[in-house]
C-alpha cells in the first residue's frame, strides 16, 4: 500500500465521521467541504516542523492536508520546542518593534524573515535550454506567433515562425551570441526542411528587432502567469492579488548629468512599471513608466486586489479601480485630502491587506541578485528586452511552483 491509498483510508475514516467535526471548521480552513490533500513522500522532522509554526511563510499550502512523519522526537517535545519557538518570535518582534522606531518610516523592515516550508527541494529545481523551448514553444501555440509570413513573393522561408518565436521568448538576459551559441550546444532544429540548423546571432537579432511586437510579448508573459496559476487551482484559494510598482534597470551606455555645477557621466536607467501576482511570485504584465493604473485593466481580473505605494495616490486610480471591481490598497500620504477619490482610498485602506504589498518585490530583487543590464540602444527595443527578462522570471517561476504543486495529491472526498 503506498502513501497515496494510506492518505485515502484515512480520508475514508474522517468522512465517516465528519458529523464529530465543527461545521465552521472548513470555512476557517478556506477550503472547500472536506476536500483534503496528502503529500506524496515520508517527511522528515526538520521538514515538519516549520509547517506546524505558526510563521510559515505566505505561500499557498492547501487548507487541510495528510502528510506522514518520520520523527525522532517525542510528542511533548516536539510540543515544546514549538512553543519555546513562538515565545522567542515574539520577543524578537517587540524587540525588533522597539529597535527600529528610531529609524525612519521608508527604512524599516517589513517584518521578520520566513523561510519556505521545503526550501531545499524547490530552490533548487531547474531547468535545461531544452525544456524552457518546449515550454515556449506550447505558448506561442496558444498566442499565436510573433508574426505571419505576408506573401509567396521574395526569398523563402528556411526557418519555423513558431520556433523563432519561442527562441526569442526564451532569451531573456543572454546575448544574441550566447543564445546562438545555446541553441548549437543543444542541437535545436528550427529549420522548416528538417536540416537540423539553428539561426545565427545577426538573423536572431533582425528578428527581434523587426518582427516581434510589445503587444505580442506583454501576451506572452500574462499566458506563462495564467500557467502558474493553473498549478495552483486545484487549491481552490484567492489567486488575483497583485502588486504594482515602478523600477528601473542600468543600461551599458552613458549620459551626461550635472551634480553641483560640475558634469558627470553616468549610466543611462530604462525605467518600467510591473504588475506581479503575489500568490506564484510571477509577472502579469509590463509596461511603461507611470503613477496610473488604467494601463493594467486589461491584465486584472474582476475582483482583484491590488497593492501599491504612496506613489500611485492619484484620484484618477481610485475612480478607476472602481469603476472596475478592482480592491484598491494604497497607503496614502499624510496630510488632509480634498479630492473625493481620495477620500473613498483612505477608507477603505486596510492595513493587514497591505502588508502583502512586500511579496511582490520578488521580481525586481531577482533582476538585481542576476545583474542582468539593459544593452539596447532603441528606447522600444529596451522596453521589449524588460519582457523578455519578465518571460525568463516567469519560465523558472512555472517549474518552482509546478515542483511545489506536484507535492501534494488531491484526495478523493
């Protein structure tokens, strides 16, 4: 009998006598009426534990779950250790509470640090050049290709649209040569007649220069966010809460700027404003530079939530996100307001929703812990390039979360 048939015998013993259970027991849990889920695998104590905490950091576990322990502790000592665990927490917050209302308000931490239940076993899930193609490949399937052949006339076509599309998408912070170079290692046939050729680096460069589109790279990255989410459906839990902020990136030429009436050179910063789901720590959509929300709409499902800073206190995003459906979270400037949207912003602010608004730094701390740089010169092609690292924060974020996912069974209820 394996894991899975022994989570389902127990499951078959709770049915029988879930009338002993509190009815508002599985509304607290946030599922659905007793549906259960069981970890495929034996944990270990050092992997139990941290999901016994009362600070397990905010992913998505499913409300009620099996799982089956090996431990090498006794029932009051695991009790206890949980416990000498909680009280030091909170001693450590009042403390940590204490130390930094000496610093100012934008330079303290959001709260104390959390570690991921399994940590081990999904950070380090990765995936080869081949599998991120055949992954490209299957959403340039669902989105259309990057652009249509207009007539017979002229010199034919030696390589495949669709597999063109998909190495552009998979690019991300690599050069022209070295995603070449990637493409030859792995022996990737993007040829129509079958010859088993790849692209070179100046036809890779032409064809993301004049035949991929904004439009059709902003599609691309919601369809890797919507194969994230589909990961984690079978949960049943809120997944529309998201976060918006502006960010920039250094790009490799330089301008010239005045600092105390003397001239500097300095690196030129290509600046953009991301729209990130909190749930799967992945991106929905980019676009240019700006305090509105309006150009998000499109991306944001009805009855979404949306975080962002004292930046976006704007009355035209209030009016907007109402008109909409949209549950607006700004942590507002201080000082009196006049204008009426505003008024309805401040409101309705509720602190514990916003607290969230840090789990959606992910994307923009992992552009600086990869160093990626922006080396193109045409403003659109800089603005193309950011999606393309959006599309390769995407790409790994799929196989983390479909790693994480793939961990625990639905039960038959």
């Amino acid at each position: 009998m394996n894991i899975e048939q022994i989570c389902q015998w127990i499951i078959s013993i709770l049915k029988f006598r879930k009338n002993d259970f509190p009815k508002t027991t599985t509304k607290v849990l946030g599922c659905n009426s007793f549906e259960t889920f069981g970890i495929d695998r034996v944990l270990t104590e050092r992997e139990a534990l941290p999901l016994l905490d009362n600070a397990v950091a905010s992913t998505l576990i499913p409300g009620s779950f099996i799982a089956f322990c090996k431990l090498n502790s006794s029932f009051d000592e695991i009790v206890a250790d949980l416990s000498k665990r909680a009280v030091e927490r909170q001693i450590g917050e009042m403390l940590r509470n204490d130390r930094y209302l000496l610093r100012p308000e934008k330079k303290r931490p959001w709260s104390f640090k959390t570690r991921r239940p399994f940590r081990g076993r999904i950070d380090k899930v990765t995936a080869t050049f081949r599998e991120k193609l055949e992954l490209a490949e299957k959403v340039v399937d669902e989105i259309g290709q990057a652009w249509k052949q207009s007539s017979q006339r002229g010199k034919p076509m030696k390589y495949d649209i669709k597999k063109l599309s998909a190495i552009i998408l998979v690019k991300g912070g690599l050069s022209f040569e070295k995603l070449a170079a990637e493409l030859k290692n792995i022996k990737y046939d993007a040829t129509l007649n079958g010859s088993g050729k790849s692209p070179c680096s100046s036809y890779l460069h032409y064809i993301f220069d004049q035949k991929i589109s904004v439009e059709w790279l902003n599609a691309a990255v919601k369809r890797f966010d919507e194969m994230s989410v589909a990961c984690y459906t079978k949960f049943d839990e809120n997944l529309d809460v998201f976060v918006i902020d502006n960010s920039a990136i250094s790009c490799i030429t330089l301008e010239i700027r005045k600092f105390a009436l003397t001239q500097r050179l300095i690196r030129e910063q290509q600046w953009f404003l991301a729209l990130t789901r909190n749930a799967t720590h992945t991106v929905r959509a980019i676009v240019k530079s700006t305090n509105k929300i309006d150009p998000f709409i499109p991306y944001l499902p009805h009855g979404s939530r949306v975080l962002a800073d004292g930046e976006f206190d704007v009355d035209m995003n209030y009016w907007c996100s109402i008109e909409n459906g949209i549950d607006f979270q700004v942590k507002q400037r201080k000082g009196p307001i006049r204008k009426p949207g505003r008024k309805k912003g401040r409101k309705n602010f509720d602190k514990q929703k916003y607290r969230k608004r840090k789990l959606g730094e992910r994307f923009f701390g992992n552009l600086e812990t990869r160093r990626h740089r922006c080396y193109y010169r045409k403003p659109e092609n800089r603005h193309k390039g950011i999606l393309l690292l959006g599309c390769e924060h995407n790409i790994i974020g799929f196989f983390r979360n479909k790693a994480w996912c793939d961990q625990f069974i639905k039960l038959k209820t």
